[in-house]
C-alpha cells in the first residue's frame, strides 16, 4: 500500500501514550482534495491522519506516531481527549443531505448546494449520501494495516459520535458497520 504523505498543519506529540483506538468520521464535504485544504487551512485548526476517497483512493497527513487534531471534546472508556490515543480517517461523504421536492441538497449555504452522487437513502429521520463500496474497501484495508501494526483491539474501532455523542453524528447510519467490523475481524482472530 503506497500512500502519498502531504503534511497537515496541526499536529502535536502523543507524550509517550499508546496507540489503541481507531476513530471513523466522515469529511461533509466532496473530495480528497477539499478536505486536504481544510487540514492545510490556518485558520481551521483541525486534522487527521488519513483520508479515503469516494474511489478507496488514501492520502496520509499526519504521521502515525504524531497526535491528530479530529476527536475535539470526547471520551472512551471513562478516559477524555482521545486525540493523543487516536489514529483518525476521514472518509469522503457528504453526511446529511436535504430533499426539497424531488431534487438532494448538500449543507453548504443552507442546504443551498445540489447534491451529485449515489442515491441517497432514507435513514433515522433524514436522507445521507451512501458509501461507494469501492470507498469502503479502501477504509477496510487501511483499517485492516493500522490495526495490525498498532494492535489496536477491535472494540475500539469506534465512530466520532461514539466517542462525542450529542455533538457528533459521524460517520452516520450508513456507515456499514456491520461488514466492516466482520471483514476486519476476519484475518484478526
Ligand atoms: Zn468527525
């Protein structure tokens, strides 16, 4: 797997804490190439190690041993500030979309902006833009690397909301948990 590095702006040390948590989000936004301006934007103080795109496409932008800026307030297992045990992915996804007659819109601008891809689909109350499988393969054999070299166990494969609930609601009810957390256990046992 040769993923190409391009460094994120906010980064900090981990001070000495192991690596035993996973965290799944999604970019609400639409393309790799948005969410490496956002981690390159001064003025947003956030980051991630690792980006997937709609193709399974990775781009890495915070090294592994490096803590990431993407859990913000958060807690797992009675412990808080889960950035500096967390690897992070971002997943390419527009999240929620809004229908407005028979046509999608994505969040910007109020819900102003059309939505172009997958059919949405109908879940916990609103519509989502979907997964492409091929997007999800990549996130699973990225996953698959990070927990083998990190040993990072399977329970703590987590979504953002599962680590923030209430404030966060990545990577949302599409998010295939189910087959992933199947097909990681898989070659894990
Ligand atoms: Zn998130």
């Amino acid at each position: 797997m040769n993923i190409p590095f391009i460094p994120a702006l906010y980064t900090s040390s981990r001070e000495d804490t192991d690596i035993d948590l996973l965290v799944m989000h999604y970019t609400a936004g639409p393309t790799v190439n948005d969410c490496i301006d956002i981690f390159r934007n001064p003025a947003r103080s956030v980051s991630c190690h690792y980006i997937v795109g709609m193709d399974g496409e990775i781009v890495q932008m915070v090294h592994d041993q490096d803590c990431a800026w993407h859990c913000g307030v958060s807690t797992w297992e009675g412990l808080e500030k889960c950035n500096s045990r967390a690897l992070g992915i971002e997943i390419v996804n527009w999240g929620r979309l809004e229908r407005k007659g028979t046509e999608y819109y994505v969040w910007p601008d109020e819900y102003g902006q059309s939505y172009a891809g997958l059919p949405p689909v109908y879940s916990d109350n609103g519509w989502w833009a979907p997964y492409p499988e091929r997007q999800i393969d990549g996130v699973i054999a990225l996953s698959r690397r990070l927990i083998e070299t990190h040993r990072i166990p399977l329970k703590n494969v987590v979504g953002h909301s599962e680590i923030a609930p209430g404030r966060k609601i990545d990577p949302g009810p599409l998010f295939p948990w189910c087959d992933v957390r199947n097909r990681l256990g898989i070659g894990h046992v």
